[in-house]
C-alpha cells in the first residue's frame, strides 16, 4: 500500500516528460527550418498560404504570393519548406489518368433551374412555404 503513491506519481509524471521532450523536439525543428530559409524557396505558412521568398530580415520574410504581390509575415509562420515536385495548383488529370469527360453529369447547383433540394435555389423560397 506504501507503493502505491510513488507509483501514482510516476505514472503522472512519466507522460507529462514524454510530452515536454516532443514539443521541445518540434521547437527545435521548427527554429531549424527557419534558419535553413533562403530566397526562392516555396514555402507554406501556418495559414496555408504559399508563397516564395523573395527577402528575409531578423524577424521577418517577405514572400511573393502571386506574380508582383509581395507580403510580409513573421518568420515564425512558416511552417514547411515545400518542395518544387509538388504541384498543388497544377492539373491533376494527367497524374491520376482520368479526363474530364468521365467527371459525372453538371448537377447545376449554382443555377436556378438546377437540380439543387427543394427549398434550397437561389429564387428564394417557393410561395407559400414557411
């Protein structure tokens, strides 16, 4: 029974030091990789946002988001340095070997005359419906 509570105590304190090792891991790989930036890498802040760098400063980075748009953000938003094989905007069809021809009927859902649910088109609601 005397076992019982420094055993209680170590099963408290054993995970709590597992989670402080992790996140100080991820600290450090966080710090590294802002270290590492250089301009004309693509990266992707916290945010999601894309962008290359086109300048950095102690605190700073200022990345081109779109041709001749330049923003400045902390440096501490960066989250990953993507690399160039990626293609996130480009057109996926000739990587996964379909067409757009084979993407199904238009279900016309933007359109009033759609197939959108009862109630829900953009005339508004129908007569006579609470």
């Amino acid at each position: 029974m005397e076992l019982l509570l420094p055993l209680l105590v170590l099963l408290l304190l054993v995970p709590l030091f597992l989670s402080v090792r992790r996140q100080k891991k991820e600290v450090d790989r966080q710090r590294s990789l802002q270290d590492a930036l250089t301009i004309g890498d693509r990266v992707m802040t916290t945010s999601g946002m894309y962008g290359d760098v086109v300048a950095i400063a102690d605190t700073t980075v200022d990345l081109e988001i779109a041709p001749g748009v330049v923003t400045t953000w902390l440096r501490v938003v960066v989250r990953d340095i993507v690399s160039e094989d990626t293609d996130e905007l480009g057109d996926t069809s000739e990587q996964t070997g379909t067409d757009d021809s084979s993407a199904g009927p238009d279900t016309g859902l933007g359109s009033p005359e759609g197939n959108a649910p009862e109630g829900f088109n953009q005339r508004g609601p129908e007569p006579g419906r609470q």
